[in-house]
C-alpha cells in the first residue's frame, strides 16, 4: 500500500487547488469562450449508464493492455500539455517519470520543458510519444521528427485542431496573456494533408493525428496511412459548442472499423470514466486535466498515486460489471441515461466540499 496520504481522488484536487495561483487554475479547468465544448466532454460521459452482468468469475482482474509493442499497466496516456513547469518544476520530466514508475504511456508536447531529449533520458524505459506544434515549415517539422525518432519516442504525433488559437475568456478577463498567439502559428495553420502524406512518406515512425473529430477525417486519415487515430477536442479549449469527445467515438470506431487504434481523451476523470472510452471501443484514454492535478498536488508522486486510485476504480469498476480482463468489454455494457451533473469541468467529484479529517 502507498505511503500517500491521498485515499481518493478529490482529495488530490483539492490540494492541487490549494497550492494554485489563479492564473495555473483556470489554465487546467477553463476553455473556450463560453466553456460549452468543456460542459459536453462531461455531460457526454454522464449520460452513459452501466448494464452490469452478475455471477461471473472476477476473483483476478486485469487492466493491462499491449500498445505499440509495449505492455502497460492501464490503457492510459498522460496526454500532452503544454507548460506542465506550471504544475511541477521538473515539467514534463516528472510525467514522463510518473508513467515511467507506474506503467502507462506518456505524450510529451513540444511547447513542454526541459524538451524531448531531456524527457527521453528522465525517463529511458516508459512508453513515450512526441506531440508537435508546427512552428516552422516542413523542413523544420522533419527535423523534429528526426529528433523524436533519434531520441526513441515510440510514436510522431502532429495536432491537427490548433489552426488557431481560441479565446481563453478566463485569461482575457484577467489580462493574462499566455504563448498561444506566437506569430509561428502561423505555420499551424497552413498545415493540410499533403504534410501528412509527406511523413508517412519518409518517415517509418507510427504517425498518430491528435484533433480528429468526425468520421470523414478519421477515414481521410487511414487514407493517408495514419497510424493511430487520436479523438480530441482539445479538452474544450479550441472550438466552442463542439460535441462531447464520447459523443463522437460511436462514429469514430465505425469509421475505423478495427484498422487503427484509437486514442480519445476530453473530460477523463475517473475510472468510470476510462471503463465508458474502452467498452465504447478505444483503445487508450488520454488524461489531460488529472495529469495536471496530480502533478500540482504532489509533484511526480501525486501523479503516481492518482493513476494507483484510478487503478483501484478500474479493478472495482470491472468486477461489479462481470469482466475481468478488458478484452471482456464491449458496448453491450453501457446504456445512456439522463445526466446526473451539470456538466462542470470537475463533476465528476461532488465531495470537493466534504469536510474531511486533516491528513496535510
């Protein structure tokens, strides 16, 4: 048993609440403009619903699953964020060592510190995929590429719903400029499928697109020989009054047809959360939002000991359901429901006011 403290995972938020600035805050919580894109990533999870089965054996239960030729622990990606020095001085260092000591993959982004070499040697063993901004032309995002296969990242990642950057009304109500608009991202913008068809040209790493939202570009993907499908609205922080992320994965998966793997994050925060993704037919789930509390509660150990309580709610999520290994699940185990909650960023967690005995 862990030696932390934290027995749940509200508990995590609130410490990672207490030890926040504002400006730090609102950079893991809001999103664009009126925050609708956010409310529907966790309305779309409410509104799902369990169909348990009963007297089966789930005495032994096993969460693991193989990704990219490695075994990890869960079906997790700490999924990449840009600034995680905000939330832990090591920034990307302490989550790539965090999924390095627990077992689960980690996507570094290329706006993240100290940089793609250093987090390859903090963390030489973990499962570890490069996610690019393009902030320069196609010689310059070759040249990345080069530096991600040089330094052993298991997958190329190219973020495809950053055209441009949204309005955070959060920080443009308190005048807190962040990086978003640097003239670069200009290169963003011009970025079609030709660059795509280009790296997959020549380059033999897995290319993965981060920002697919519907089943036309999902197909334009495996057209063009993308190697994992990536589900993701950017946790709501670009496009406002887009679909929930698990509202979208139904036509995702059909329009896969089992030919790619997909990855989905956008309003994760629970094991139930991650149970809902796999059964529906993902293959990892991306944690954005938690990765960030985590680290801010308690560095590179709070986000160990927030994907061991995840674990536990997997476990027990699974065995209430009659499986034991998660290729027992599939849709026939959910079933929507109306929406318990309002759909707010941390929902998912209704004891955040319990009073609670002191344990800091």
């Amino acid at each position: 048993m862990n030696a932390s403290p934290y027995l749940t995972l509200h508990e995590l938020v609130k410490k990672a609440r207490q030890k926040l600035n504002h400006d730090s805050w609102d950079y893991i919580v809001g999103g664009a403009e009126s925050e609708t894109t956010v409310r529907r990533n966790r309305l779309a999870l409410d509104s799902i619903a369990f169909r348990p089965r009963v007297l089966r054996d789930v005495s032994q239960i096993d969460a693991t699953t193989n990704f990219l030729g490695q075994r990890l622990r869960l079906p997790i990606v700490l999924a990449p964020i840009g600034g995680l020095e905000l939330f832990a001085p090591e920034g990307g260092n302490a989550a790539a060592g965090a999924a390095q000591a627990f077992g689960v993959s980690h996507m570094l982004s290329s706006v993240c510190e100290p940089g793609l070499e250093a987090v390859a040697q903090a963390a030489p063993a973990a499962l570890r995929l490069f996610q690019l901004y393009a902030r320069g032309d196609a010689d310059w995002v070759d040249a990345m590429a080069e530096r991600a296969i040089a330094a052993g990242y298991g997958a190329f990642c190219l973020t495809v719903d950053t055209a441009y950057y949204s309005r955070r009304e959060r920080d443009l109500a308190k005048r807190h400029a962040r990086s978003g608009n640097m003239p670069q991202r200009e290169f963003q913008a011009r970025l079609t499928w030709s660059d795509v068809a280009r790296l997959k040209a020549r380059f033999a790493i897995p290319l993965v697109l981060k920002g697919i939202a519907t089943a036309e570009d999902a197909t334009l993907a495996l057209e063009h020989g993308v190697d994992i499908i990536y589900l993701s609205n950017h946790g709501g922080r670009q496009l406002d009054h887009g679909r929930g992320t698990m509202d979208i994965l139904p036509e995702i998966v059909a329009a896969v047809g089992g030919r790619a793997p997909i990855i989905i994050d956008g309003g994760f925060n629970r094991g139930t959360d991650i149970v809902k993704a796999l059964a529906a037919g993902a293959s990892l789930v991306g944690l954005g939002r938690m990765q960030c509390i985590g680290l801010a509660a308690d560095g590179q150990a709070g986000l160990v000991r927030l994907l061991e309580i995840l674990e536990q709610e997997i476990h027990i999520c699974l065995g209430l359901l009659g499986v034991n290994s998660l290729a027992g699940l599939d849709a026939s185990y959910l079933h929507p429901a109306p929406p318990v909650g309002s759909g707010e960023t941390l929902g998912a967690f209704p004891l955040l006011t319990l009073e609670e005995k002191s344990f800091y």
